[in-house]
C-alpha cells in the first residue's frame, strides 16, 4: 500500500490502532503537517515520555502503526528514533522479542549530564543554589494551590520526624539528611508536575546528599531546619503561594550558605 503524508484515511489508522499492544494507546500520537516531520515525532514522543503517558519499560507500537499515526514515512519515523535513541529516551532491541522501548534509566541520563556539568564547573555552585531556589519554590507555589489537606499532612508527619531527631544523642546526622531529603522530594511530588518531582530528586539524589554528608550537621542547624520547614508548612495550609514560595527560597538559600 503506497503511504502517502496526507492521504491515511480514518479507516485506516482506526483499523491499525485496533491491532496495538494494549501497553501503548496509539491515540497519544496526531498527524504532522511540518516540513521537517522527524522533528515533530521527536517532539511528541519527548512529550509522550517526559508527562509520563509512556513508562519506562513500555514497547512502542510497530513502524507500520507508527507511521500510520503519525501520517509520515519509515524513514521519518526511523530518523525520529535515531534522534530519540542519542538522547537516552529509548532502545531498540533485536530478537523475537525486540523492538524499541522507552528506556528505563531517563532519570539517570538526566541525573548524569547534570552532575558532569556541576563537576566540570560547568554550572558553579551559586547558579545552582539559585536554580535550587527558582525550582523548589516554584514547587511551594503550586503545592500551595493544588496539594491536599491529606498531602500537607505527610509534611507535618515529616516535619515532627525531624523534631524527633533533636531528642536523640548523640544526633543521627545521616538520618537527618534522608528525612531533610524526603520533605523535599514529597513537596516535589504533590505539586502536579512531574518535571519539577524528577528534577528535585534528581539534584538531590546526586547533587545534594554528598553535600550535605560533607557538612557539620549539628543541633542548632537541625532546629531551624525545622522551623522553616514549619513556617513553609504554614504557608501551604494557607493557600498563599507567594509566602510558600519566599519561604521555600529562603530555606534553600539557608542550605547554600551553610555549605
């Protein structure tokens, strides 16, 4: 059957997407009408993978249902993947049960070229502070708005996780950081968006928690730790985004010149 950009019918791309393994709904993809057609499979698969509606793991529909989707030619669509395969985003397998999947170390790749950057002084310590702050109180903001009554409350149990370290001695300083690291990574993760939650783990995983295992943790720096987690916490309950945000930034920053 000769395939032709825009000549696909209705019939036709229902009748493929029939056949589709059940893993990946076909629907996700739309016809492209650009001239430079590899480009835009690429950015919708990007998107497809980073909003989550591929998983890590998950096989792609066949050429002919792809192309059929998509409204292009293999050799766009091989293109395309040539592209997406560089990135990290997926792998082609070979055998009977091959094909080409999502990849399942994205987070990884991610977390790999960021670390290099910072290593190679790439990025600097101040600009990551900054970024830090940009990006975590963004994330107060939009927790501010859009988290649950029954979210704020892991916080709060979070938050008196803390509050109990100050009672042991000597101090569990490296249960402090793993607890320091989960408020930041469950705020991350119920303010909707799943790029800032991939992004806050990510600087935090390989960034941050050998920072923070360098520096001299003591009582007074767990206390206030606590305090601005709580005065953070306020501000959500509240709903005001901008003093979630303000507190968040100032807590960041606290962190920064603590290094």
């Amino acid at each position: 059957m000769t395939k032709d950009c825009n000549g696909v019918t209705n019939a036709i791309i229902h009748t493929y997407a029939a056949t589709l393994a059940t893993e990946t709904p076909i629907e996700i993809f739309h016809k492209i009408t650009q001239t430079r057609a590899y480009q835009v499979v690429i950015n919708q698969l990007e998107e497809a993978i980073l909003s989550g509606k591929l998983k890590p793991g998950q096989r792609l529909p066949n050429e002919r249902e792809l192309t059929a989707s998509f409204g292009t030619s293999r050799r766009t669509l091989r293109e395309a993947f040539r592209v997406l395969e560089q990135k990290g985003l997926i792998e082609v397998k070979l055998g009977s049960k091959g094909g080409t999947f999502i990849a399942d170390q994205v987070q990884e790749r991610f977390g790999e070229t960021l670390s290099l950057f910072v290593q190679q002084k790439s990025v600097s310590y101040e600009e990551l502070a900054e970024f830090r702050a940009a990006t975590e109180g963004t994330v107060a903001a939009l927790s501010a708005k859009r988290a649950t009554e029954e979210e704020f409350a892991l916080i709060g149990q979070s938050i008196l996780e803390v509050e109990a370290l100050m009672e042991e001695d000597p101090l569990d300083t490296q249960a402090f950081v793993e607890k320091e690291m989960k408020l930041h990574s469950t705020l991350a993760q119920i303010c909707g968006n799943r790029m800032y939650a991939l992004t806050v783990k990510t600087v935090h995983d390989l960034l941050l928690r050998p920072a923070f295992l360098k520096d001299r943790i003591d009582l007074p720096y767990v206390r206030g730790t606590a305090e601005n987690w709580k005065k953070i916490l306020a501000a959500l309950k509240k709903r005001d985004p901008d003093e979630a945000r303000q507190r968040m930034e100032n807590h960041v920053l606290d962190f920064a010149e603590n290094e």
